[in-house]
C-alpha cells in the first residue's frame, strides 16, 4: 500500500511549470478559502518528483482557517494513483496569510511526514503567489527547495 513505504528526508521538490500553475489556481480561485489538494510521483534521489496534483474539496467546518480532506476521497484517489504507477508524495493546500505552517498544520505534519507545499493566496495575482515545501522528519521542520521546470 501507498501510506506504509518509507519516506525519506526529501532534498527538494521537482514540479513541472504546468503543475506549479495549476496549483496556484486552486489557491487562487479557493480564497478567502483553503484550497487543497494531493501531490503524487516517484521519488527519484531523495528528490520528491511531482508528476500529477489532484485538486480535493476543503471539506473542514471552518475552512477559511483548516483544510480537511474527506477520507473516502482521499482513499478513492490514493488507489486511483497506485493504478497509474504513481506514488503518494503528499500534499497541498493555501493559508490567506503566509505560506507557513499553521499550528493546526504542524500536528498533522508530525502524523504524515510527507511533503506539504503550502500557498500564499492572499495576493491572488499567480505571479505573485509565494509556495513553499516543508516536511517534518525526525522531530524536526525542515523546508524544502522548490524546483520548477520547464
């Protein structure tokens, strides 16, 4: 099963531009809400290689403030990616605020020790988005390097 491989301490993060935009997008057009969504690909020299992001619905009963996946869906999508050879890398979601790590975000990084690229959408002009990668390994925050392809 995808959730029970190993993870290691990631390196950085490789996504195409393609991919970057659309993920902007779902920041975008969710504000003043979190947006969210699933990263999925291979892991390639302790490099986390983005190959598809799946945008979800911000089913959480506050959603200006959390994000929450439904797990049925998050399930269905999980099982619909290991089909496609594809592997779980993480995921994504916006704050209207800083892209960093909210209280709330932390708990569930220490749970799910995959990447976590978070969103800036309180400046909904795509260049001017901020995205940043993190990934909570052995106790510790780590932010990890970005890379956008061409």
């Amino acid at each position: 099963m995808i959730l029970a491989m190993f993870v290691p301490l990631f390196e950085e993060v490789v996504l195409t531009k393609s991919l970057h935009c659309k993920m902007l997008e779902v920041a975008r057009k969710s504000y003043p809400l979190e947006g969210c969504g699933v990263l999925f690909g291979h892991i390639e020299n302790n490099k986390a290689v983005i190959r598809d992001v799946v945008e979800t619905e911000n089913s959480a009963e506050n959603p200006t403030v959390r994000f929450y996946i439904d797990p049925e869906l998050f399930y269905a999508i999980l099982i619909s990616a290991e089909e496609s050879g594809l592997e779980f890398l993480g995921i994504f979601h916006s704050h209207p605020a800083q892209p960093n790590p909210s209280p709330w975000d932390l708990e569930y990084m220490k749970l799910h020790q995959n990447v976590w690229i978070i969103i800036q959408s309180l400046n909904r002009e795509q260049e001017k988005m901020n995205m940043k990668a993190f990934q909570w390994y052995n106790e510790n925050l780590f932010d990890i390097k970005l890379k956008i392809t061409y």
